[in-house]
C-alpha cells in the first residue's frame, strides 16, 4: 500500500521535481526559525532546517520530505533578496565566478528521520549591468537564494556546474530516494511504500 506524502515546502521548484518523480502528495510549508547558530556552517545549517522542517510538518502515517537551500559565495551566505537592489548586488558578486550550493534533505516517517546535505559547484558567465537588469525585469530572482533559478530565465547566467542539478533547483532526486530508503520507505516510479 502507497504511504501518503507530505511536501513540507511552499516551493513551487520543489512541487515540480516531486511531480516529476510521479509522486502525489499534500503541500504544508513548516514556518521554522530559519536563524543561524553561532559557528553553524553552510553544509550543517540547510541539513538542519530541513530537519527542522520535516519534524514541524510530521504527520502520523504519512512521509513528511523537506528541504532547505543556500548558497554560499566568499563563506557568505545568500538568501533571498529582500528587495530589487539586494538582488542586484548579488547578481554582480556572483557574476564571473563560482560559488557553492548547499541543499539539506530530510525524510520523516513513523517516527524515524533521515537527512543529508549535498554541495553543487556552479560558474556563473560573466553579467554585464543590461543582463542583471534585464533578468530582474522577469521577477524571477526574487523569492530565490542566490538571486537566481537555474530551472528558469538563469539558466543562461549559469556556465557550468558541478555535481546535481536538481540540488541547485532545491531537492535532489537520487539522494531524496537514497533518504527514503534509510526512513524505511521504497520510491518506484510514483509510488513509495514501506520496504519490506
């Protein structure tokens, strides 16, 4: 028998790549400080949110995934913009050169919880002030970390990448499926149930 599955994220990327997976499920966002703790790196601080996320949004009898994404330039990090300008900006800083995007799963089900954290290094082409203005004319950057949706208009600011896609768009797929099965559940093509 299928396990029913909780989404506990407002992303509509997130949305996407679990519909990709066949997967139908119920969307309840988990409203967690998202604050960062003293000495918390990148890597412990998505892992940990996602945790966070997964426990706040738990149901009984349901798979509860729940993910958290950052990116990190210079040891900083960047969220979400707050406004047109704060994107702007980091846009320029990250137009040019690398940074790194951090992407914590997590899997809650009858009472157990797995979770992980994978890393994808990403190149950006170097922007010029019309392509910056241009791209933030679409709206796109703002309700993403980083400034930028690898899935949409930014996809032409990325040069290259390394290491999973679907972690810069915010869930890796393998290592969500990888999860599932350390929580107990088995993922075939739509469908997850509990392993045997």
């Amino acid at each position: 028998m299928s396990v029913p599955v909780v989404l506990a994220s407002a992303s509509p990327r997130r949305r996407e790549l679990l519909a990709l997976l066949g997967l139908a499920f119920d969307v309840a966002p988990a409203d967690v400080d998202e604050s960062w703790r003293n000495g918390e790196l990148p890597a412990a601080h998505a892992e940990r949110l996602a945790r966070e996320k997964a426990a706040a949004a738990g149901r009984a009898g349901s798979v509860t995934i729940a993910a958290d994404t950052i990116v990190v330039v210079d040891g900083d990090i960047l969220g979400k913009p707050r406004d047109r300008a704060e994107a702007a900006a980091m846009l320029r800083r990250l137009g040019g050169r690398e940074h790194v995007v951090h992407t914590g799963i997590a899997v809650a089900f009858g009472g157990r919880m797995a979770s992980g954290v994978q890393a994808t290094r990403v190149w950006f082409r170097t922007l010029d002030e019309p392509t910056i203005e241009a791209y933030l004319a679409t709206g796109e950057p703002m309700d993403k970390a980083g400034a930028y949706g690898i899935q949409g208009f930014g996809a032409v600011l990325v040069e290259r990448i390394e290491g999973d896609y679907f972690t810069v768009m915010g869930l890796g797929l393998a290592r969500l499926v990888d999860l599932l099965g350390e929580a107990g559940l088995h993922y075939a093509f739509g469908v997850i149930t509990p392993a045997a």
